[in-house]
C-alpha cells in the first residue's frame, strides 16, 4: 500500500511538472517495489525530463546522471536511449570543472557500446582516453597508459597523435622490460611501437640491438635458427652495424657445422658463404667453406663429372687459395677431365686441363707423363697434318718434361728433320721464283 502511495503520488507531481519531487516520490515506489516494471517505467520517465531539464539549466551534471538512471532503468526504450546519447556528448564538450573526466568516459564508452559506428562519440572518448593514458605515463602506470591508449587507438585507428604516444608507452615499457631482463618482451613491445612509428631512430636502434641481445640468448639456448632470424631482422634495421655482422656470420658458421641441425651439404655450403660474406676474413669459416666444398667435389668425382668436380673446387680455390688439399683435389678433377677429352679427340682440351694441373701440382710425376703424352699424341696427328712447325713445338714441351723417354726424344728428332726439309723447300721454291723473275 505504502509503494502504491508513493507511487500515485509521484504520478501526479510529474503530471504537474514538479520533476524533482516526483522522482523522489517515484524512488520510494520502486525501493519498496524492486519488480514492479510500471513504477521503474515511470521513474524512468521521471529521470528523463529531469535530466532534460537540468541540461536546459546548464547543470550538465546533473543532467547526465540522471538521463544515465532513466537508460538504465528501461534500456529498451529508444527516446530515453536517444536523449542519453545526445545529453552525454553535450556533457563530453563541457570542461572538466563542469563534470568529471571519469563521469564523461563511462558514459561515452556506453554510447560506443550502443552505436558502435558512431563517429563523433568513438573520436572523443578516443581523445579522452589517450589524455587519461598520457597522464597514467607521467604518474610511472605505464600498464595503465598501454591499456588506456591501446582503447584510445582501436577507437580512432587514423589519430596521429594518439599513435605517437602509444609508441612512446611501448617504448618505455619496453625499457623496463628490457632492465628488468625480459628481452622478449622488450623485443616484443618495439616491434609494436616502430608499427606505429617506423621512422623514429631511436625507437629503431633500440629494437636492433634488442634483438641482438636477445639473439645472444637463444644462441647460448643453443636455438639457433631463432638466433639467425633475429640477428637477419636486426641488421635490416641498422645494416652497418659491425657486431650484429660479426654475430650474424657466426650464427651462419655454427648453424653450417653443427652436428644436431639436419640440413642437407647444400644448405650447409649455402650457410657458410652467406656467413663469408659477413665476415670474408674468418680463417675458421674460410676452413669449414672449403672442407664442404672439397666433400661435394669428391662426390662428383666419383660419378665421374669431372667438370662439374672442378668448378666447385674453382671456387674453393677462390675462397681459400693456399689450401693444399683444394690445390691437390683440383689438380686431380683437371687431370681426370683431361685424360677423358683425349679420349674422345679433344686433344686441345685435353691439352689445357693437363696444363692447369700441372700448374696446381708440378711435382706430381703422374700428371706430368700424361701431359708429356698429350703433346705427344697431339703433335703426332698435327705432323700427319704436315704442321711440323707446331709438331716439333709440343715436342719440344713434352721432352722438357720427361727428358728420359725415348719415344718422344724420336718423334722430337723426326719431327725437326721434318721442319727442316720443309723450311728448305720452301727457300728453293722462293729462289726458283726469283729466277724467274729476273
């Protein structure tokens, strides 16, 4: 009876427009009647106008708490929703004498979450929230400013200002992180804050060397292929940097001849010499280069593709030039390739290969018969031909080499008995001809 009262009372003192009243009348209803949806109904309407009016006298306030009570108290209804709406971007333009910073925020973000397109409410609470972010930051809440400014941004994706000073947050955080011995998120939180400025030098230079430190960690970690992929993303960012070079072509090395990574002899040669370029000095990688290269050309040889065995070491004599064992293995690719153009008539060719063989190798007795019997054979065929001239040349080169052997020795003397008797029909057929003339 006693709600019934109160209730019909504040009816008629809303009827009369005495707002203020009713809404205390209407108040007493519901505390008495909780459930009664018809008393919260018209207490709604009651906090309505009341707030309508007080917007009217300026109290902006007061306005808003009360339209605020109506919403709550009948959400579905789509006047009282509208005027919650306007009256609080009215209330979110006001100064903050006039109404608190926290009472503008927990009304806007409402009406975002009511009208999640609507532009004009999204962009001032974005405002709101990236000024209540600075202010966490100055105050050492840097958690606080991350989360305040991340809303502020996710609501006003295009604000430079507030991508500014969400890098800034990111990078400060990160510092923290950082000293505190969390590289990985310190690594983490730059990659955010360059995503949102990927000009700022400072912000750069930060997240290489982080990355660098943090590489060292996972190559102690014995993560290798981490290690490589942040030392890489490191020197994108700052390319000169010595030590992240130094460090990288390591990583490269150690990945290259680890025994636990399962990777092919190519992938190890690949790694190797990407780490040389890096770092073209290091004896230990040169030594590892070449000791791979060597491996692949054994292999070759032994299907019998010379050529394809002398290009490699080629490039292992390039890459390490005093190394024995690459002089020795290339001298025998040269040598084998060599013997198989003779077979197959490339006596130039064969000719060529034995030379640079020789070149590799002088001592080696093998190389240097079968290079004397290369001459040979081919000033034999170029002496059929009647060339004596370059017949008794290459004779003359394989009897320097093996001064001993008696077929060549023969063929040396027959051949410049050959080159004589030519030269002197020659001179008695230029003479006969000058006769003639005369």
């Amino acid at each position: 009876m006693q709600a019934e009262n109160a209730f019909f009372r504040g009816s008629h003192l809303l009827s009369r427009e005495s707002i203020s009243e009713a809404v205390e009348a209407l108040e007493k209803a519901v505390k008495l009647e909780p459930q009664n949806s018809k008393y919260k109904s018209v207490l709604a309407v009651a906090y309505n106008n009341l707030g309508l009016k007080s917007n009217r006298e300026g109290n902006i306030r007061d306005a808003l708490r009360s339209l605020t009570k109506a919403r709550e108290l009948t959400p579905d209804d789509k006047d009282i929703t509208a005027n919650f709406i306007h009256g609080t971007l009215q209330a979110a333009a006001a100064p903050e004498e006039k109404i608190p910073l926290e009472q503008k925020t927990a009304a806007l973000k409402k009406v975002v979450e009511l009208e999640p397109e609507n532009a004009a409410a999204r962009k001032i609470l974005a405002a709101l929230l990236n000024n209540a972010g600075v202010t966490k930051g100055k105050t050492g809440s840097h958690e606080q400013e991350l989360e305040e400014l991340e809303r502020a941004l996710s609501l006003d994706p295009a604000n430079s200002k507030i991508k500014k000073n969400l890098a800034t947050a990111y990078y400060n955080v990160a510092v923290e992180k950082g000293r505190a011995g969390g590289h990985q998120e310190e690594t983490e939180l730059l990659k955010a804050a360059l995503k949102l400025s990927p000009k700022d030098p400072m912000i750069t230079e930060h997240l290489a060397r982080s990355m660098s430190n943090l590489a060292v960690i996972k190559g102690k970690e014995g993560n290798t292929t981490a290690q490589i992929a942040l030392l890489k993303e490191s020197l994108d960012l700052l390319p000169g940097d010595s030590i992240t070079k130094t460090n990288l072509a390591a990583a490269y090395n150690n990945y290259a001849v680890s025994e636990n990574s399962d990777i092919r002899p190519t992938d190890r040669i690949a790694l190797l010499e990407s780490s040389l370029k890096l770092d073209p000095n290091n004896q230990s990688t040169i030594g590892n280069l070449s000791r791979l290269l060597i491996e692949k050309a054994v292999a070759e040889a032994k299907h019998g593709a010379f050529s394809k065995a002398a290009d490699i070491l080629e490039k292992a004599a390039k890459i390490d030039p005093n190394n024995k064992t690459v002089q020795a293995n290339l001298a025998a690719a040269y040598h084998n390739e060599g013997l198989k153009s003779g077979e197959a008539g490339k006596h130039e060719e064969e000719i060529r290969l034995l030379q640079k063989a020789h070149k590799l190798v002088p001592s080696s007795a093998e190389i240097k018969d079968d290079l004397a019997l290369a001459y040979n054979d081919y000033a034999v065929i170029l002496g059929k031909r009647g060339d004596h001239k370059q017949e008794t040349d290459l004779l003359t080169k394989a009897a320097k080499l093996v001064p001993n052997n008696k077929v060549i020795q023969d063929n040396l003397s027959k051949a410049k008995q050959k080159s004589h008797l030519t030269e002197e029909k020659k001179e008695q057929g230029t003479a006969k001809k000058k006769t003639k003339e005369g």
